[in-house]
C-alpha cells in the first residue's frame, strides 16, 4: 500500500491532459484575437479559466491544503492572493491613497485560507470582484504606453505582469491539484 495518489485525467482521447481539446472551454473559441490588447486580455481570461478549472469539484479541506512545509500555499491561498494581488495592481495605477489589505499583513492570503466554506465562499467573491474593478480600471486606459500612478507603470507592463502572475500560479496550482487528487494539469 502507498500513499502516492495514482495520476487521472477525465480527458478520454487525450489521457495526458486535464480535459480532451473538444471539451475544454479554454480552446473553444476560435481564431485567437488580433491587436496586443485583445491578446493580453485573451492570455489572461485563460488563465483566470484555468485556476477555476483546477479548483473545480474540491471541497473546501481539499481547496485549503497545504503543499509542502513550510510552504503555506494551497488552492484557497492562491485565490486569496490573486484577489489581493488584483486589488494592489490597482493601488500602482492610482494617483489616490492605496486601497487597504483585504486579508491583512503580509502573507496573510495563504495563513488565512481555512478549510471553512465561507472561507471559500468569500475568496470566490472577492477575486471575481477585484478582477472585475481591475478590469473596468484599466479599460479607462485604451493606450498601451500611457504611464500611470506614482510609479509611472505602463499599462502594457501591467498588462503583461497580470498575465505573468496568472500563469505562474496556475503552475502552483497543476502541482497543488495533482497532490490533493492526482489530477494532471494542461
């Protein structure tokens, strides 16, 4: 008998992947954009996709795991933390005083991720409502080049790090599914 969870996929024609290509609402919806703007929204609204998929069907002991100590991330955490991470990126396109922590100090995003499904609840809640203010923010700037805030960031480059933040912690969340589980990512 061992511990190590046996790899699985729900796809049928494609066993490596998470979902075969037909089924797979990130790929389903034709030629890609054209113009950068529209890509890096595209980029980014799969990716966004992507770590819902990877949270889907988890309860919320297995959406609050820990990997590996002492790391405290877990599927929960990574939704806490983008939702922070979106309300910040706001705070470096303001010229106003930043908006205040919505979990706390440092780190407090993956400490506080509790298997409580209320905990889930509002991490669902506050990342679709910070990614939604996000979004409406930046579509005041169509000028990928326009420098914005006190730091003068482009809203291309903050275009770009959103996509960057995004795929980066869909690879945490491939691993962190894979051990609650054993489902793949793709």
């Amino acid at each position: 008998m061992t511990d190590q969870l046996e790899r699985w996929s729900q796809a049928t024609v494609h066993p490596d992947m998470w979902v075969d290509p037909d089924d797979d609402p990130r790929d389903n919806q034709g030629p890609s954009p054209d113009g950068e703007l529209p890509t890096l929204e595209d980029y980014l609204a799969g990716y966004r996709m992507t770590l819902r998929m990877k949270c889907e069907g988890l309860d919320a002991e297995q959406l609050s795991r820990r990997s590996v100590p002492p790391s405290t991330m877990s599927l929960l955490g990574l939704l806490r933390h983008l939702a922070e991470v979106e309300r910040d990126w706001r705070n470096w396109i303001s010229d106003g005083d930043p908006l205040p922590k919505l979990y706390g100090p440092r780190d407090s995003d993956f400490d506080g991720a509790v298997a409580e499904q209320s905990v889930v609840d509002g991490a669902y809640a506050d990342l679709a409502r910070e990614q939604a203010a996000t979004d409406a923010a930046l579509a005041e700037h169509a000028d990928l080049g326009k420098r914005l805030g006190r730091q003068g960031i482009s809203v291309r480059e903050l275009l770009v790090h959103r996509v960057e933040e995004y795929a980066r912690h869909c690879g945490h969340a491939d691993l962190l599914r894979e051990c609650i589980d054993g489902r793949v990512g793709q």
